[in-house]
C-alpha cells in the first residue's frame, strides 16, 4: 500500500494532540492527590511507553481514515446499475 501525504499529516496532528492529551491525563493522575497542581512531564521509560501508545494510535487513525477515504472515493466514482 502506497502511503501518501495525508496519511502522514493526520499522524503528525494526532501525534501532537494525542501527546498534549496524554500529557494531561499523566498530570491529572499524578495530581490526585495533592492540594497544589504541579505540572510535569514523565521522564525516561514512562515518556516513551506514552509516545508509543499516542503514535501507534495516530498512525492507526489515519491508516483506517485513508481507507475509508478511499472506499468512498472508490463508490462514487463506480456508476450505479439504476443509470
């Protein structure tokens, strides 16, 4: 399967909305329960658990949106039996 530009844009945006996501998931879990929110970013092993997790996702949701593009593409443009 050739992958063409839009598959690699729609990876690149979820990537960096599913990592600002992710991100605050990380914070408020590791703020539960503290009186003073404290922002952080996870570090080492735990940064790249979350970064495999968000682009694998991204690469998915653009993979399937790819496809589903082109299966409608592909409907609209075969005539319809009733023409």
């Amino acid at each position: 399967m050739k992958v063409d530009k839009t598959v690699i844009i729609i990876t690149g945006v979820g990537l960096a909305i599913g990592l600002a996501e992710a991100l605050v998931y990380y914070n408020l879990g590791t703020n539960a329960n503290r009186e003073k929110f404290k922002f952080g970013i996870p570090k080492g092993k735990e940064l790249a658990k979350n970064m495999g997790v968000v682009l694998a996702t991204s690469a998915l949701t653009a993979l399937i949106s790819y496809q589903i593009e082109k299966s409608l593409e592909a409907k609209t443009a075969t005539p319809s039996l009733s023409q």
